[in-house]
C-alpha cells in the first residue's frame, strides 16, 4: 500500500543530517557542567548549539535557553514573567494578559493557572474570518495594566500568519506613551509553525519572548527553547543546579539541544528552498481541494503559512475522514495532536467559522521539506476513493 505522511504540524520527520550529528553525543561522556575534558566538550557542544539557534533567529546566543520543548518553553515566558512581575508590584495592582483567542492549549491553560494563582486578568483578543489576529481590537484593548499579549506567530491548525510586526508596533508605542516608569508590557509569540517557512526574527520584528520546538523544524521531540529579550525578567520554573543562567534547573539534554542546533543550522540555509517547494505543494493541494464540490477550505493561503491547510468535507466529521484515510495509508490530522482526546471540533474552526457544519470538524493537512508531489497525490486520490467520483474530488495535477 502507498502511504504518506502529512502531519508535519505534529511532528516533522528528523532530517538525516540531524540524526548523524547527534551520533558522537551519545557515545560521549561528560556532564556540561563538569570540569575535566570531557565536561567541557559537552558544554562546548551545548554552546555551539545555541549559537545555532541564536543564527537562525538573528538574536544573541546568551539570550537563548534550552527547554524540553515549546509546552515547557511557553509555560516559561508566562508564569516565568508575571511570576516575577507579581514579585515588583502589590499583590493588589491589576495585572492583564491579552492572548490571541487562536493560541496553543500550551498557553491557554497557562492562563487559566495565571489567573487562579497570581490574579492575572485575562481577555482574549479576536482574530478574522480567516483567523487572523485583529489588531484594530488589540488597539483598543490594551489599556495601561496589560502586562504582555501574546500572539502566536502562526496558528497550529489553519496555519494562518499573524500580524506579528504591526502587533510589536502597537505594544512599542504603548510602551513609549507608560515611559520608563509605566508598568512593564511585553509582547510573547509562540512560533513554533512558523519557523519552517518563515523567516522569524524576534529582534527586529519587536517580540520579546519566543518559543521554539525541536520536532516541528526537522529535529527530535522533546527539546526547544525560548528567546528572551535582554531585560525581561523571569522567574524560574524548575529550579536546580542553576543551568541555562539559572533559568531552567537540571542537567541539559545534550543529544537534543546538539540536534535542535544542527536542525537549525540547516533551516537557516535551506528556508528558502523549503517554502518554494511547500509552496509549490500546497498550491496544488489547495487548487484540488477548491474544485471539490462537497469541500470547504479555510484560510487564505496569502495570508497563511505554506505547508498547513485546514479543509471540511460535507460528507463526514473529520474525525472519520482522518481515520479512512489513516486506513488508505495517509496520516493527517483532525485537530491539534495536544487538543486530541479533549475537543473533537477545533476551537480555531469554531472561532472562525459560525456556519451549521461548524461542529462535524475538519482535517488538517500539514508537509514540508521532504513531502513530495507524490504524497499530493496520494491524498487527492484517496479522497477521491473516499467520496467517489461524483463527490466532486478531482485530480490535483500533480507531476506521475
Ligand atoms: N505550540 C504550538 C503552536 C504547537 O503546535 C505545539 C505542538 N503541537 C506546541 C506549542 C508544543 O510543542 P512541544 O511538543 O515541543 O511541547
């Protein structure tokens, strides 16, 4: 049986390139924060690494801290920082978040912690029809005790691209009109499904915190890291024997922070190349699903992240869509794999679409660097299978 595996917004493959600089971590000895030979060269690995990640988001290496990952990463910039904030102020002072109604359940959970345990006020700021962040409602609703907003950098399930520089425009000229001595805002971005294709650069763009995941940019699962801006204060986690400056306790996992910096090495230079090839696909992808008659697809594609498309069927729930096609051999996804077992609809769907079919759900189909057209295809014929030909499935024109 053919198969194909389109589910890169839950895990990427590890590219074999990553997977052989790994190899001589895990037959070397040494604690990073040893002191013989061999300690230094796992922290001389550590370090370069960082570097790496530094790079590719054009930022300084010592603002960079490893975590196990983007759930660890995004728990981090937000307890870490009102944590620390609720340290400087009285307990009694209003303190709010703004987050994107769209985000990861990696932060809206947080918030619900955030507002149980440190009174953080939470409101949540509305995105468009095609689940773009609304900047004309974060204007208006970021009144002088918001603290941070957070606004992912591209949604994990219809891929749409937010506006994440005129966001840190708002946030910049609302910090100028606080001067030095106003309540400190800063803004968060979660960017884990952009990095595959965009170019993501906190500094420049005016995001003071980020996160990042090693297996959603070709390397392992369980590590990532967070950028923080220089000045922003943060308030550890875990704590320990003071690794990453303190800020995240306990031995560092050197296989994975050495793969997350090779992986990073290797986006830097192929980006590009990746977006044209994902872009090419996912044109493809969306001009076959378009012709179908019983197929409604969400987001629009200029203002989305190749490599993601979220799409309906009036036929079935996507729940069952996902599972027939599981049984052709095709692995996509109906919703977040974190949200898997909570909600069977997509919250992001319900946000953007009020429409009667809005509870059945849909699929999402998610590639990347080594998707081919052949996978494309693959999937457009099964649908076509799926439905039958009177479905309105049609041929996506893919290259034999
Ligand atoms: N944020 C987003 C947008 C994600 O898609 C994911 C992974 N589903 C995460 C955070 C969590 O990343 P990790 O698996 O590294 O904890």
């Amino acid at each position: 049986m053919r198969s194909a595996y389109l589910d890169y917004a839950a895990s990427s493959p590890v590219d074999p390139r990553v997977r052989e600089a790994v190899l001589f971590v895990m037959d070397s000895l040494g604690n990073p924060s040893s002191v013989h030979a061999q300690g230094r060269a796992m922290r001389e690995a550590v370090d370069t690494a960082r570097e790496s990640v530094a790079n590719l988001l054009a930022v300084e290496p010592r603002r960079v801290f490893f975590t196990s990952g983007a759930t660890e990463a995004n728990n981090l910039a937000l307890i870490g920082y009102f944590k620390r904030l609720r340290e400087t102020v009285s307990a009694e002072k209003p303190l709010k978040l703004l987050v994107s109604v769209i985000e990861h359940s990696s932060i809206r959970e947080v918030t619900k912690r955030l507002q149980a345990d440190l009174g953080v006020t939470v409101e949540k700021i509305p995105v468009d029809a095609d689940g773009v962040v609304r900047t004309d409602r974060l204007r208006e609703m970021l009144s002088d005790d918001v603290a941070m907003v957070c606004v992912m950098w591209a949604n994990n399930i219809i891929g749409s691209l937010q506006p994440m520089e005129e966001s840190a425009t708002i946030i910049r000229e609302e910090r100028e009109k606080r001067g030095v001595n106003g309540l400190s805002l800063v803004l968060m971005s979660d960017a884990v499904q952009a990095l595959r294709t965009e170019q993501v650069r906190p500094s420049d763009t005016g995001v003071d915190l980020l996160s990042l995941s090693g297996h959603k940019m070709y390397g392992p699962k369980g590590v990532g890291a967070l950028y923080v801006r220089e000045g922003v204060e943060l308030a550890p986690l875990l704590m320990g024997g003071g690794q990453e400056a303190g800020l995240r306790g306990g031995t560092e996992n050197v296989p994975g922070i050495v793969a997350l910096g090779r992986a990073a090495d290797i986006l830097r230079k192929e980006r590009e190349k990746d977006r044209a090839h994902v872009g090419k696909l996912h044109a493809r992808l969306v001009a076959g699903l378009r012709e179908s008659d019983g197929v409604t697809v969400f987001g629009d594609s200029a203002r989305s992240v190749p490599g993601i498309i979220y799409f309906m069927s009036s036929e079935e729930t996507g729940d069952v869509l996902t599972l027939k096609l599981d049984s052709a051999g095709i692995a996509v996804s109906s919703g977040s794999a974190c949200d898997s077992g909570t909600s069977k609809t997509s919250f992001v769907l319900q946000e953007i679409y009020s429409g009667p079919a809005a509870k059945q759900g849909g699929v999402r189909v998610s590639f990347g660097r080594f998707s081919t057209d052949e996978d494309i295809r693959c999937l457009i014929e099964a649908l076509i299978a799926i439905h039958g030909a009177g479905g309105g499935m049609r041929d996506a024109g893919g290259t034999r």
